[in-house]
C-alpha cells in the first residue's frame, strides 16, 4: 500500500538503522490484542485508500493509535525491509521515535567496503532513531535528529555516509531530511502523543 508514506520512510532511513526489538507476551489474551490492533489499523488504512479514489474524499480525520500502528507493523500486513528484524514507534507532537533491532550485514551484503566510517554498521544491534515529522498540503516531510546504534550516538558523518552507500540507491527518496508526495488525497498527516491523524481532501 503507497501510504504509509511517514511510517515508510523512517522504516527505511529511522529503520534501515533503528532499536530495541519490539517483544510481544506470549499469552493469548495478549496476541489476541495484537491481532485486533492490527486489524483495526488494516481496516483503517483500507478507509484512507478507499476514500482516497473518491471524487471528494470525506475529510473527517482517520486517527491511528499508537498501539494499532505496532501491531499492524508487526502483522503479516507488513513485510520490512532487509536487515530490519523488528520495528516498534513512539509518537509525540511532530516527532517519531522509532526503536527496532537491525542486522547491519544483511543491509550491506550487495556492498562491502572498509571505510571506517562504516565500522558501526555491522552485526545485528539495537538502533534507536528520533525524526521530526509533518506533512500538508499533500506532501510529508522527516528529519533525522539523532541515531544511536546501542546507546552509543552515531556520528553524524558516518550516518551521511552510510545512508548515501546503502540506502539512497535503494530508495532514491531517501536521505537525512526527506520529503515525498503522500498518495491516496492524503492532505494532512500529523503525529501526536501516541498517535497518527490522517486527513484527506
């Protein structure tokens, strides 16, 4: 689904370097939760396309909790990029703060190099990513504030140098500070404290 545009892209910058692997109990009572979060935000996500190929898109807010948005990106509705074991979001006013466990080698398997700029980025470690993130009048914009690859901060040279080798030739959109049309007559798109409010038009 092309939206998700937010969500995709700190998946991939956030993510493609993010920390702490999102643990599920497992207790039933528990992962029956999960999968009607997941649902709910499936179902959601079904509302924002559907109303989006309207000729007039109903412009009542779509808002995602928080929890909905965890489990839908912890779903089989999700495949993650390679590399990405586990991604989990937090939200706050205008920032996303996104917490996964990484294999490094995996993301750089295409395309060894010994810079030592890239010594941080192998093995499969915890990353933690903060990134500012609005979006209006039909386009979204995230900015990368920091990294920390297991509590230790990632200089911001070999971040740049990292996301230009490997992940901007993936994902040509990408980079610290990117920007991207938001599909399906998305107009707003806003983070809150735990949660994502969708407004189309």
């Amino acid at each position: 689904m092309k939206f998700k545009a937010i969500l995709t892209s700190t998946l991939l910058i956030g993510c493609a370097l993010v920390a702490q692997t999102a643990q599920r109990p497992a207790a039933s009572q528990t992962e029956r939760m999960y999968q009607s979060s997941a649902q709910s935000a499936q179902r959601k996500f079904m509302h924002i396309v559907e109303n989006g190929r309207r000729s007039a898109p109903d412009q009542t807010p779509t808002v995602l909790s928080e929890n909905e948005v965890n489990a839908y990106v912890a779903s089989s509705y999700v495949k993650l990029p390679t590399g990405v074991q586990s991604v989990r979001f937090r939200g706050r006013p205008g920032v996303i703060d996104a917490m996964a466990r990484v294999d490094f080698d995996q993301i750089t398997a295409s395309r060894r190099e010994s810079n030592p700029l890239l010594m941080l980025f192998s093995g499969v470690h915890d990353v933690h990513v903060v990134a500012n993130a609005a979006a209006s009048g039909g386009r979204a914009r995230v900015e990368i504030q920091s990294v920390d690859i297991d509590g230790v901060s990632v200089p911001r040279m070999a971040l740049e140098f990292f996301i230009s080798h490997y992940l901007t030739p993936k994902y040509p959109d990408i980079g610290m500070t990117s920007t991207f049309n938001l599909a399906y007559r998305i107009d707003k798109a806003t983070v809150g404290n735990g949660t994502l409010t969708v407004t189309q038009k």
